[in-house]
C-alpha cells in the first residue's frame, strides 16, 4: 500500500477486510496545496480534530505538512499532544477546554493555546509561570457565531489582561482569531460583518499593545469562497480531506476526496417477490430478485437515516441501500445483475471512478459530507496510499 493511484486504492481492498476505510494520503497533500494557492501563499492551519475527520490525525497531518500546511489545528489538547507524540514539531493551535486543562502539557510541549476569557488566560499564565516557559496564546473573539469566543462586550477586559500577562512574561498574544456562522453561504451578510467584527477586534488588541501576527476567521467554507475573510492565514478541516463544505457538493477549487469506504458482499442470495427486507420490512421486493448482503452498519458510522436511500456501488453500478441501514449490515437490491460473495463494494468514494461521494450520503441522510466521514467508526480499519506514508 505505498503506490497514490486510484488503482491502488482499490488493490488495498484486495486483502479480505470486510470494510476498509482507504486514505488516499496524496489527495490530502494536493487538496493543501491547492488551497494555499488559491489564498495567495498565504498560511494554512489545516485543521485534524476529530481524527482528522476520521481519515486518521497523525497520518492526515503529515499529508497535510506535505502539502505546505504551516500550521496544524486541532480542538483539544489531548489531540495536539497526539500531534507531538507522533513527532510533529510544527506550529499546532488548540481551542477548545474546560477548566482544569492540562495547560502546564501542552505549554511543555509547545502548543499554542487559544484564550476565550479571562479566567482562561489566569490559568494558561498559571501553568505557563510553573512550567518556566512562555505560553503563546491566540485570543478568540465572537465575531458572530454565538458559539465559542470572548462577546464583544467582554473583548476588552481580556486583552487588557492578555496585556498584562504579556508584560508579566507569562504569556505572548501571538494571533488573535474567531469563526464564521454562514461560510458555506458566500456572499452572506454576515460574513463580511463578521470580518469587519475581526478587523475591529484586532485593532482593540493592537491599541492595547498587543501584536498578534497571526489572524484568521476563514474554515473551509471562507476558503473556498469569501476572499475577504482570509486575513493573514485560513483555517480550512473538510476542504483538505476533499469535500466540499457547500450545500450543492461543488468546490470552485479542485478538490479530491482522500477516503473511499470499501466493503465486501458477505452473502448473495435470490428471493421471492413480497419479501420484506431488513428490520420494519420497510422495504419490500416487487418481483423475484437478488438481494446482496453488506457487512458495514451504523455500529461502523453509516447513517441509519441513509436507509432506503444510500447509494453504493458494486460490479459497476449503483444500487440503493434496500430497508434499513442496522448495526453491522444493510441489503442491496440488485435485481437481475450478477454478484457473488466476496465482491467488492464501494460506500463512497470519488465521483470521476463513479462512486457515490460523502456528499451524495449526506443528502440521503440529511445530514452534511463532514459528518459522513467523520462518524465512519474505529471498528473500520483504515489503509493507507500515497507517497507520504501513513
Ligand atoms: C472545525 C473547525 C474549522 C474547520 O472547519 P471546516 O468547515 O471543516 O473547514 C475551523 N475552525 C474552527 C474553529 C473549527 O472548529
């Protein structure tokens, strides 16, 4: 499994997993660097919280450093320690905790530490003092999302603080940053508001004799489409992994998606019209037909709102989940087309091989392409492809 081509990724099925989520480690790089072109060189944090959105973090960092990501961005510090574990000695911004966080870790181990409030800031300052050693901090303003992020209101006092704990030696303000509500709706009012919201935040911390060198607002969504909101870096998660954040699937960049979800048919067999198939019989055959048997199940992340609804490819077809989505498996009904157990399935994949996307899931389920990949669970192993090695 050391080859980048889409042929290799289908080889890596060739072993006799039931389901094997692929990585394809060179779509991660390529989507990076298409990215940094499209912001002008300007710097990337790619974000890998969660697992890096299930395609693996450690692994998904590398891609990502190979790409020409400057920076890492994760939510939890526990994932930036994972980062350090596995050798990274980049830049890392965590930014998400509750009181109590291991702070004195992670100013240790180098990881920039996002501050929300001024409580937040003692406590870094606290941990950076014991440790010996100046904690970098980025401060987050709630520019609008209403979601993490110190209020306007209160955006004074902690960069009041900040400077403070600046002239004190415990801390540096290195960046100063927030988060978008609509990115994936360019052109949304709100997103040049909210920009203005930073610009206006940032000018705050400068009059108080702050320097942040790093600022940023833009997910994927800004990325890709709001050029006003890049600042002096962006912080894009789904774009990297090769979906897009937008409602229509489509990216004015292009990019590949890096994970296939591979299974295998467990069982092929030919029924009667008028069988029901699957828990609640929700779906029932009109005639005599092939039912093939598919071995992934919500307890491996597939959606159970993708019963009836999710597409799969097999022997060069798409076909429809068949009744519902259950814990281990779910039914394909082929009808008059041949299969045999043992077959190769594709849950989602890439588009230009013809397999259904992340996307194509998230509309049968509801739901959005991040959560899709992001839920396939620990019981799929995952494999790797690309020059950059897992
Ligand atoms: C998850 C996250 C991102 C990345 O968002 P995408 O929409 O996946 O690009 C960026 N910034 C913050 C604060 C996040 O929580």
């Amino acid at each position: 499994m050391t080859s980048a081509s889409g042929d290799a990724a289908s080889a890596a099925l060739v072993s006799s997993a039931r389901a094997e989520a692929v990585v394809d480690l060179d779509a991660i790089s390529a989507n990076v660097a298409a990215l940094r072109a499209h912001v002008g060189g300007r710097d990337v944090m790619a974000v890998v919280k969660a697992d890096g959105y299930g395609h693996g973090i450690v692994a998904s960092a590398r891609a990502a450093r190979a790409g020409g990501a400057s920076w890492l961005g994760v939510a939890f510090l526990d994932e930036a320690l994972a980062l350090r574990a596995s050798g990274d000695k980049g830049p890392i911004l965590s930014w998400l905790a509750v009181p109590g966080e291991r702070y004195d870790v992670g100013v240790a181990a180098g990881v920039e530490l996002s501050a929300y409030s001024v409580a937040q800031l003692r406590e870094i300052g606290a941990a950076a003092d014991r440790v010996g050693k100046r904690a970098a901090v980025q401060l987050k303003l709630d520019t609008g999302l209403g979601r993490g992020g110190a209020h306007r209101d209160d955006w004074a006092e902690l960069v009041d603080a900040a400077a403070r704990s600046q002239e004190t030696g415990s801390v540096e303000v290195t960046g100063v940053w927030s988060h978008l509500a609509r990115s994936d709706e360019p052109g949304h009012p709100s997103i040049s508001a909210q920009t203005a919201a930073l610009a206006t935040g940032v000018a705050h911390a400068v009059e108080s004799g702050l320097a942040p060198r790093h600022l940023h607002l833009a997910n994927s969504g800004g990325t890709l489409g709001s050029p006003g909101t890049w600042f002096t870096m962006v912080r894009p998660g789904i774009a990297i992994y090769g979906v897009s954040p937008f409602a229509d699937g489509t990216s004015p960049v292009p990019i590949r998606p890096a994970m296939t979800l591979h299974g295998r048919l467990a069982l092929v067999k030919r029924v009667n019209p008028g069988q029901g198939v699957s828990y609640g019989h929700t779906y029932v055959t009109e005639r005599e037909t092939t039912l093939a048997l598919v071995p992934i199940g919500y307890g491996d992340g597939i959606p159970r709102h993708g019963s009836n609804r999710g597409p799969v490819l097999l022997n060069g077809r798409q076909y429809l989940v068949a009744g519902r989505v259950s814990m281990d498996q779910f039914v394909v009904d082929i009808g008059e087309a041949s299969a045999a157990a043992g077959d190769a399935v594709v849950v989602f994949g890439d588009s230009d091989r013809g397999e259904p996307t992340a996307h194509d899931w998230a509309q049968a389920a509801d739901t959005i392409g991040y959560e899709i990949v992001t839920r396939v669970g620990s019981r799929v192993p995952r494999g790797y492809v690309g020059a950059v090695g897992p």
